[in-house]
C-alpha cells in the first residue's frame, strides 16, 4: 500500500500551536515592559512628601483601569497584571502624570494638609482681633500662616505671614464687613525631583466693624477753618487739625469736603443730689436720687463733610465748645 503524505496546502497548525505562540509573545512583551520601566537610582520616599507619616501608595485598581480603557486599543492590557501592572505602578511612582509626560515645576497637592481650626474675627479697642488654631493632623515644621483681607467688592491683599496663633489688625476704616481667609504653607520639598508646594485650604471669618472714631470740634481759627480732632478707642487721639473745606486732614487719610457754621440752642440737663430732713442721700429704687434741672444755652455748630481713607463720606454736626464766638467775617 502506497502511503501518501499531506501537501503544503492542507498542512495547517492546530489551535494548540497558536496558544503557546500567543502566550510566549504576551511573557516576552511583559519583561521587556517591566525591564523599560524598572526603577533608576533614585527611590521614591517611604514617607508621605507632606510630612504626614503615611507611607507612599501607588493608583487604585479602579483608577489603573479607567486610565488604560482611555487608551482605546490598549484596552485589554488593563487585564493583564503580570504584563502592565508592575510596570505602570513603577511608571506613577517615578512622578509620570496621567497624561504621560512627566510632572516639571512646582506641583500643588490638595488634601493632603488641613484648614486651620477655629477662624474667629472679634472687635476689640484697637482694631479687629483675629485668632486660629492649627489643625492637629498637620505637621509642625516649618509652619506659618497666610492671612489675607479684602473689603466689600475688592480683591483681597496679602496682610501678614506669622508663624503665631493670632493677629490684631488695626483697621482705619469704619462701617464696613472685613473679609478674612487664612492657611497654613509650609516651605516646599522636593519629590522626586518636583518642587512640591505644601498648602492648606482656606479658613474664612468676617466681622462688621461698627463706626466708633468720635471727631470733635475743639475750636474755630475763622469762619471757613475749624479745629477738629479724632478719638478712638484704645488708640491715641488724633489732631487737632486747623483745615478748611478741600484740605487733608495731616497724615490720617481724612478730607474735609465741606463745612459750615450755624448758632444753635442746645438743652443740658443740671443734676442736684436730693438729701432728706436728716441729711441723708434719698434713696429710690435703690439708687440715689437727684433733682434735675434743665438748661437752654446758645452753642455753635460745625457741620461737616469727611471723607475717610476707604472713600466713605460721614456727615457729622459738631458741637464748638461753650463761650466759643463766631469770628467776623472780612468785609
């Protein structure tokens, strides 16, 4: 019997033979992967570059798979952990971004450092007092504070960096809502070759300042020039300060826009202790009693019209003190 051979057109390899093909290619592209994105000299720190103490950790399985289904054809390598995992936990610890390039300059990384605590503006004789506390969870080296201030619609400016727990701000401004933001920052560190700014959140608090500054007129040097001072709780008075209507008043930041002065009646009230038959004080309601005696005396009044250093104009009517005369004015 004549045995015959198979012929090249009907000489096929069997499923089996593709299989091993496949698999031998899938283990060579995998060490060839791993071998591209083994780790250099440097080694990534073992600490939280924060200063938090939690030790570094490589993307989430959900987040290694949502990265590669974006790479549309490459898909099916997010299946394939002995392949593309070793390699893309090296390739994100080395500092690469999810965009394949790797991170250059200062790189900010939020919520990794926490908000001081406890924010708080409060009114005190000098200006606005403000005080924080730093929040537990944040390290101590190195710390200080960014505080920030703005008014109304205006941005805010940069108002001190301390390195304490508060701040008085000795605000010139009255009748306004003071806006406050602050953080803790911390000098940056590099990471893998990364300046890494350290950062917290803000912490806001905002308070009304209530107008308090009290002007007085203490004199008059002619009809169109006044004599006016300011006093402010816990702060030294101010002035006085001889200025007509168009002129500053010193260095405060003040202006007069406007003055007039007009005769006036003015009642005061005289008071008299009241004593019994036996010369003691009269006592009623539990306090001492006194008989009241109302005057009417003609007075000068200085009506004006200040501006102050933010631009708020204040319309005020001055008393001038007692025996004080209208000048004559020039013919």
């Amino acid at each position: 019997m004549t045995t015959h051979s198979p012929s090249k057109a009907t000489r096929r390899a069997g499923p089996g033979s593709w299989l091993a093909l496949a698999s031998l290619c899938l283990a060579l592209t995998s060490l060839a992967l791993n071998g591209w994105f083994a780790p250099g000299p440097k080694t990534v720190p073992a600490e939280d570059p924060l200063g938090g103490g939690t030790p570094a950790s490589g993307p989430s399985k959900e987040e290694t798979t949502a990265l590669l289904e974006s790479l549309g054809p490459q898909v099916f390598l997010a299946r394939q952990p002995l392949l593309f995992g070793t390699a893309w936990r090296r390739w994100m610890a080395a500092g690469a971004g999810p965009e394949g390039g790797v991170a250059s300059g200062p790189q900010e990384i939020p919520g990794r450092l926490h908000a001081p605590q406890g924010f708080q503006a409060r009114i005190q004789e000098g200006g606005i007092r403000l005080q924080w506390l730093p929040h537990p969870d944040n390290p101590v080296e190195g710390r200080q504070y960014q505080l920030s201030r703005w008014t109304g619609t205006g941005s805010a400016e940069l108002l001190a960096e301390i390195s304490g727990l508060e701040y008085l701000d000795r605000v010139e401004c009255e009748g306004l809502t003071y806006h406050y933001r602050l953080r803790a920052s911390y000098p940056p560190r590099m990471v893998g070759g990364v300046a890494v700014l350290r950062e917290s959140p803000w912490s806001a608090a905002q308070v009304v300042m209530p107008r308090r500054a009290q002007w007085q007129a203490t004199g008059l040097q002619d009809v169109d020039q006044v004599l006016l001072s300011l006093s402010r709780p816990g702060r030294p008075t101010l002035g006085p300060f001889a200025v007509r209507p168009g002129q500053s008043l010193g260095e405060t930041g003040w202006f007069l826009e406007a003055l007039s002065i007009r005769d006036t009646r003015v009642k005061t009230e005289t008071r008299i202790p009241r004593f019994d038959a036996l010369g003691r004080r009269v006592i009623i309601d539990g306090r001492p009693a006194d008989r009241v005696r109302e005057v009417t005396a003609d007075r000068l009044q200085a009506n004006v019209r200040l501006t102050d250093p933010c631009g708020t104009s204040w319309s005020l009517e001055l008393l001038l003190p007692e025996g004080t005369a209208k000048p004559e004015s020039e013919p």
